[in-house]
C-alpha cells in the first residue's frame, strides 16, 4: 500500500476515526545545479516517486500529536506537545521537522487549534533525497488544511510562501542552515517534467523531461554513506560563500558572471576561489542542461552532469569516497553522465544511463562497493512525479 493509505489507516486504527484529511508530499532528486540555492541561483530538481504521507485530524486543545510508522507497521509515537508552547531547541530528533513546521505556521499568524498526525514514508531516510523536507511538506499542507487554507488558492499563502516557512522551521527550529531547492522541489514538481528554478527571483519553468523517450533512464545510487546537514561542513561552505560574496561587493555569488571568474577570484583569498569557482560555473551547466533539455537533446546533459561532480568533488569538496566511486563505476560502464546529488557528504548519486546498460551500470556500481567493503547501494531508477498534495 502507498504511503497515503497506509497513513489512513494507521490514523483510523490509532483514532477509531477517519483522518480529517491526508496530505502527501515527495523527496527529490536535483538534476543539476547543486549549492547554487543558497547563493540565489539556478537548481533543476525533480520530484521521485517516493513520498511521505500525513493524515491529519483536528483537535481542539491546541496540543500536536504526531507519529510514524515504522518499517514494522507499528507507529512511534513523539512525546505531545502544545503548540503555543513550542521553541527552538524544544523538540529533538524526528519530532523536531513537525513540530518546527507547527512553530513556523504559528509564527505566520495560521490559526492551530491543535491536530493529531499520523505520519508513513517511503522516501528512503538520510540518503540525501530529501526525506525531511517531503515529511515537513506533507506537515505543512495537512495542518494549513485543518486552518482552512489551501496553498495557491484565493486567501491562502501560495506554494513558494508555504516553501519559505518550512525553510524557516528547518533552519530556525530544527537548526540545518539549507536552503529552498527541496521545500520548492517537493511543493512545485510536476510529473514529467524538471523544474528549472531562478531561487533569486522564484520563477519556476517545467520543462519537460522523458529519458525513456531517448531510451535513457536515471538511476539513483543511494551510498548509504551517512549524511547530516545540520552536522556537516554544509554551514562552512554556506559561510564561505557569504564571505566571498561580501568581499566582492555583490549581493550573492549569482551575481558573478562566468566572464568575470578570472578577475574576481583573483581578489579572494585563496581559500574562497573554488567555491566561488563552483557556484559560477554550476550556474553555468545549469543553463546549459535547460537549453540542451528544450532543444530536446537529452544526451548532451550526461557530460555536464559529470562536470559538476567534478567541481563538487574538487572545488567544493562535498563528495565523499562512496560518492565518488559510484560515479567512476557508472561511467566506466558507459554511463553518459553522473554526479552527486544533494548537499553531499555521503547521500545519493545520480546516472544518466542507456536502458540498455542499466542493469551492467547496477552491477559495476555493485561490485565496485563489495570490492571495497562498503555498504552495499541501493539502486532504483526514478521519472519525474508529482508535487505534493491532497491523497484523496
Ligand atoms: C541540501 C539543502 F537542503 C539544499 O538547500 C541545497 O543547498 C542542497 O543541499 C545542495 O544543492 O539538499
């Protein structure tokens, strides 16, 4: 059963009542464009099938009760909590994203009366597919429905204000300094299609995207490899960038242009020019896969996708061995691209692969971590799906 059923039911059960409403919400893989959000640029995420589900039921007595269902079947259950008493550093582990999405709508003025949640998922945990932005998402609309607000309809704050509040509860409540591409992700993804996002100025194009048109297929390396933004050098890179941007007298590091990344390191210190090396020339492939996507040559992106791990992996420095292996075994097996995805550090990765040499790329990727004692990857091939919304 899908997550939106299974949460259904997991809520009658707990209940003895049918959920108010249930809301779900999917994880993300970006295409390109990755450490560029922060720096008010250009990501091209799409929405995986994956996705976290949350049925809801109103309560009056302004206490959130939130659980989850285990891979078990069985739900955990987070300690309650009153809404109007809710403050950074309240709430720890997994309870933290609901209630930081509660705290961050209660800051916004949304009327809470309190709510029951029953949570389920199978967007896959600490892989870098952005498991808590989909479970925030799916918070988010559940509770602004019990409000009786529905995100882009008359009287109701639109998706990308709904985006910049669960931002705030990620970075204000939870304490992960990240940025918008996978709140925005989950809540603007259409199926079919990557969503070609200017962070800087919100504007959102889909463009559309069918790898098995050109019998081409995406396949997501998860390394199993540990990944914590809120724990890893993600706030070094963040304030690096700041920096950079601050000594080069420009707004952000969007705002310096390929033909000027000569000029403009040269008056950085020497440990600020990779990184601004990296965001202007990702900025750049970004571009260059919209263009090659429009005009419908799919095959072109492979090299640029390679291209941009290259500079995470050398110039930002946020791949890791597990990330890096997976992408040298894809592409020694004919893979026509392949890079990190996410924030890094471990995580996923991605590869622009023929259909016809999906199942040798699998095994490559396979051997290359039995060969060195890694964790054994997961592997599944992924097409752009929906956005987050109503279940039933
Ligand atoms: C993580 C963050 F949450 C995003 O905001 C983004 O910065 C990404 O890393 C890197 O592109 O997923």
């Amino acid at each position: 059963m899908r997550p939106g059923g299974r949460a259904a039911a997991a809520f009658a059960a707990e209940h003895g009542r049918a959920p108010d409403s249930v809301w779900s919400a999917p994880g993300r893989v970006n295409l390109i464009g990755e450490h560029t959000d922060y720096n008010d640029g250009f990501v091209l995420p799409f929405a995986l099938p994956h996705r976290t589900a949350a049925a809801v039921g109103r309560r009056t007595d302004g206490v959130l009760a939130v659980a989850t269902l285990g891979e078990d079947g069985v739900p955990r259950r987070a300690e309650p909590v009153r809404i109007a008493d809710l403050a950074p550093g309240g709430v720890s582990g997994w309870a933290a994203y609901p209630a930081g999405v509660a705290w961050a709508l209660r800051g916004e003025g949304v009327p809470l009366t309190g709510a029951d949640v029953m949570l389920a998922s199978d967007v896959p945990t600490g892989a870098g597919l952005s498991s808590s932005h989909a479970l925030e998402c799916a918070v988010a609309l559940a509770l602004l429905d019990l409000a009786g607000l529905t995100p882009d309809s008359e009287g109701s704050p639109s998706r990308d204000e709904v985006a910049r509040w669960v931002q705030r509860a990620e970075n204000d409540f939870v304490g992960a300094p990240t940025g918008l591409l996978d709140q925005t992700a989950s809540l603007r993804c259409a199926s079919e299609h990557v969503l070609f996002l200017d962070v800087r100025s919100g504007h959102g194009e889909q463009v559309p995207f069918d790898a098995a048109r050109d019998e081409l297929a995406v396949l997501v390396i998860d390394t199993r490899a540990s990944h914590s933004l809120s724990e890893s050098g993600y706030g070094d890179r963040r304030r690096g960038c700041e920096r950079a941007a601050e000594l080069l007298g420009v707004p952000a590091l969007r705002d310096v242009g390929v033909e000027e990344l000569p000029a403009a390191t040269d008056r950085l210190p020497e440990e600020l020019r990779p990184l601004v090396r990296h965001v202007v020339t990702e900025n750049e492939r970004v571009l260059a896969t919209v263009a090659a996507l429009r005009a419908g040559r799919l095959a072109e992106v492979g090299p640029l996708l390679t291209a941009s791990h290259t500079s995470l992996r050398d110039d930002y420095r946020v791949s890791c061995e597990e990330l890096d292996v997976a992408v040298e075994a894809a592409l020694n097996t004919g893979a026509l691209g392949a890079r990190m995805t996410g924030g890094g550090f471990g995580g996923s990765a991605i590869a622009l692969v023929s259909t016809s040499k999906l199942d040798a790329v699998e095994h490559a990727v396979t051997e290359a971590y039995a060969a060195r004692g890694f964790t054994a990857p997961r592997l599944f091939t992924a097409v752009p799906s929906a956005g987050a919304g109503r279940e039933d």
